[in-house]
C-alpha cells in the first residue's frame, strides 16, 4: 500500500523519515549482515547466528524459520505460547529470548519494564512501506483513531535508552509491525439458521450452550465490550479503557449470562476455536481469519462475519531483547528487513492475515491472490493456502471485503487499561464461575 506525501512528513525534531532511511542505508551498508542495499548477503552461512524467538502461535511458524534459514544463513529457534505466557515470559525471563514475536496490547505491559532495548529507525530498509496505521493511527487520512491499545500509541519511545511512550513519532521504535487482523464472530451458516448481522446476536438465546469467546483477559473484556454495546446494556466512555464501574458491569453481564448456559466453552489456542466449530459444539463464537479457514478447508461451512459495529482489531509485530548486541545485534537487524522485505508478508496475507508492509508482499503473490486477499475480488482461479491446499474455491469473495473494508471498519483494538489489573482479577471470577 502506498502512502500519500502527507504521511512521510516525518518523525519528531524535523527529521523526515526519508532522510533517516538514507542514512541509514548508507551507515548499515557498511555494516556486516545489513543487506540494506544490495539484497540479503551470506555472512551468517559462513558466520552461523542463532536467534531464540519466543510469541504466539500466529507468526511462529516452521515455515518462516525454514525460509529465513535458506535466505540470510540465519537459525530461528521459535517458541510459540498462548498471549498471556508470551507477556509473563517476556518480562521474567528476558535472557530466554532474542526475539519477542509479541502483540502490541502485550508492549504496553512488558516494555515499560526494560526488558527490550527500542529500536533505530535508520536501520529498518522497509520502515517507509510501512502500513500507515502503525504510524499514525489510521489506514487513510480520513480514518477515526480506534479506540483500545493502537499500536502506534506504543509504538514509540524518546529514544536509544527510553522506556516512555512517545505521543508522535519517532526514531525509536518499540517493536517494529508484522502481522495484524480485523477480528469478528465465526458462524456456522448452515446450524445458525438466520442471518447474523451484529456482536449482539451472540447472546440469542436459541444459541444457547453453542456459544465461546475468547478466553484471553485483554483481548475477551473487547469481545464483551463490542457484544455489550451493541446489546445497548452499556455505552463506554472508552472500551479500551473502562473503569471499574464498567468493568463490574461488563463482568457481571458475562456471569449471569454464563449461569443461564450461553456459554458452551471458553478458548485460548486457534486449535480449539477450529475444533468447538468444526464439530459443531459450538456455532457462533469469537473468532481468527485463518481458523475459519481452516474449518472451510474441512470441507465444513463456516464464515467470518461482517457486523454493523466493526471489527475488533490486533496487531503483531518483533521486538529485540535488551540483551542484544554485536553480530547478534546486526543478524537481528537483518533479520527484521528480510521479515518486511515481501517473502514472509505474502505468506501472511495468504493465511488471511495482513503484512505491515503491504507494498512488498504483493510483489511475492499472484495477480489473482492479490485481488482475492487484499482488494475483495472474486478469485478468477483457485486459492491456495501456503501448504499448497486448496482454501478457496475460484469465484469465492472474501468474507469482509477488501483490506480497506476490514480495516478500515475497526472499532476497537485489543487493550491493556490502566484498571487491567482489577479487570484481569473479575475476568477470572467469571471463568470461575
């Protein structure tokens, strides 16, 4: 995706980020392993690094370990855990990891503790093809801010020693963007028996004991907020960041509708949203892109759907250990550009998830995938998954609509709020219960 002139203007202090990029260029072509210049060199086949990644199922994947392996020479040894071990292992065991794959809610809570070192603009080869929202806040210059954890509100740091988020931009990122999505509910078509058009419609009571959200404090309490609001029980000042009156209210609703049977289950892992559905334990439920597409794939109806109130939105991205310096530093470096530089983001996209740098993917995709991904066209050909499986059959239309639909119809962004703790204390007493 292209950005206007109007949103390079720059980074604080008068510095436009097209000078940073060619600065930095030019200094991290001198150093070993840059690649900033002239593609990916060889150094670490002939000087072997190995980088411990630890984060989440969605982006620590064999396949891009293999991949960043056969490219830069370099050894990716993943880890993937659910998002609330990520933010534990993050800050209390930062001498386990180089690389932490995390979200931006988990930033919030583990940056500010010291444990990963910011990041300099002037080394990042892609930091302009960059998707906007991670900047600015917004996918065009038109977009309302979202309301929760933005990721550019923690996006930024002062600078090379800061742990204090910046309010604009800087030559210092917290993590640099990988992977994001608009999420939504996952319906069974053919079990649910009527169109589904809003968060409310989860709390139907013909669902009763077919329903699951997501059993993730930060990510849930948005669920529950979108699922509140548009059952009209409750207006926010600020989903992302309720007080504790609203917060009360939000867990007490859950309780009592969990009591009456609403609920059949409460997941944390993309396996166990792809089975509640799949065997049709479940036939509504908060839900990823790619795990209805992996129901899809069993041959089982299953669609991500669309609702007047917008989506419910996330976003990943690779931060580096503070730990980190010398070759290690350098390979990490690397590391990060070949991530943003098109390979890894097309695999992405064809999960059904998005690229921060959308410019780069779509030279390592078909015409025909671009168009069914990212612009919302019928697939003139088959779609395949990366494994090589067919996903989508030729004529198919992505649920959603174009990259611009989805995320340009987010309502809120997985939080952190500065009542999290007491949040995450009721959270618990409703699974409990």
């Amino acid at each position: 995706m292209t950005r206007t002139t109007k949103d390079k203007r720059g980074i604080s202090g008068g510095i436009s980020r097209r000078s940073l990029l060619k600065t930095g260029a030019a200094a991290a072509g001198l150093a070993a392993g840059s690649g900033a210049i002239t593609g990916f060199p060889t150094i670490w086949a002939q000087n072997p690094i190995t980088l411990r990644q630890f984060g989440t199922g969605v982006s620590n994947l064999n396949a891009i370990a293999e991949k960043c392996k056969e490219d830069l020479g370099i050894t990716l040894e993943m880890t993937a855990t659910d998002s609330d071990a990520a933010a534990q292992r993050a800050v209390t065991q930062p001498d386990s990891y180089d690389i932490a794959d995390i979200e931006y809610w988990i930033a919030k809570k583990v940056f500010p503790a010291g444990v990963l070192q910011p990041m300099d603009v002037s080394r990042l080869t892609y930091f302009d093809k960059i998707v906007p929202l991670f900047i600015t806040g917004k996918l065009t210059p038109d977009s309302v801010i979202a309301q929760g954890t933005a990721p550019h509100t923690v996006g930024f740091v002062e600078g090379p020693d800061s742990t204090t988020f910046a309010k604009a931009p800087t030559g210092w990122l917290t993590m640099v963007p990988t992977i994001y999505n608009a999420d939504t509910l996952g319906i069974r078509p053919d079990l649910v028996g009527r169109p589904i058009t809003t968060w409310a419609d989860i709390m139907d009571p013909a669902f009763r004991g077919k329903t699951s959200i997501l059993n993730i404090p930060s990510i849930g309490i948005m669920d529950a907020a979108m699922i509140m609001e548009a059952s009209g029980e409750l207006t926010y000042a600020d989903k992302g960041n309720m007080t504790r009156a609203e917060i009360d209210k939000t867990i007490d609703f859950l309780i009592a509708a969990k009591r009456a049977g609403q609920f059949r289950a409460f997941w944390k892992s993309f396996d166990e949203s792809v089975n509640l559905m799949a065997s049709g334990e479940v036939i509504i439920q908060s839900m990823w892109s790619p795990a209805v597409a992996a129901v899809r794939s069993r041959g089982i109806p299953c669609v991500y759907q669309p609702l007047k109130e917008g989506y419910r939105a996330w976003g990943g991205g690779i931060g580096l250990a503070k730990h980190l310096s010398g070759a290690k530093l350098d390979a990490a470096y690397e590391y990060i550009n070949w991530y943003l530089s098109g390979w890894v983001g097309a695999y992405l996209n064809r999960q059904g998830y998005y690229s921060a740098a959308m410019e780069t993917a779509k030279k390592h995709m078909s015409d025909d995938e671009w168009g069914f991904w990212v612009e919302g066209k019928p697939a003139k050909g088959d779609i395949l998954a990366p494994d090589g499986k067919v996903m989508e059959k030729a004529g198919a239309v992505r649920d959603g609509g174009s990259f611009e639909e989805r995320m340009g119809k987010v309502a809120c962004w997985n939080s952190v709020m500065d009542e999290d703790r007491y949040m995450v204390r009721r959270w618990n007493e409703f699974i409990a219960a």
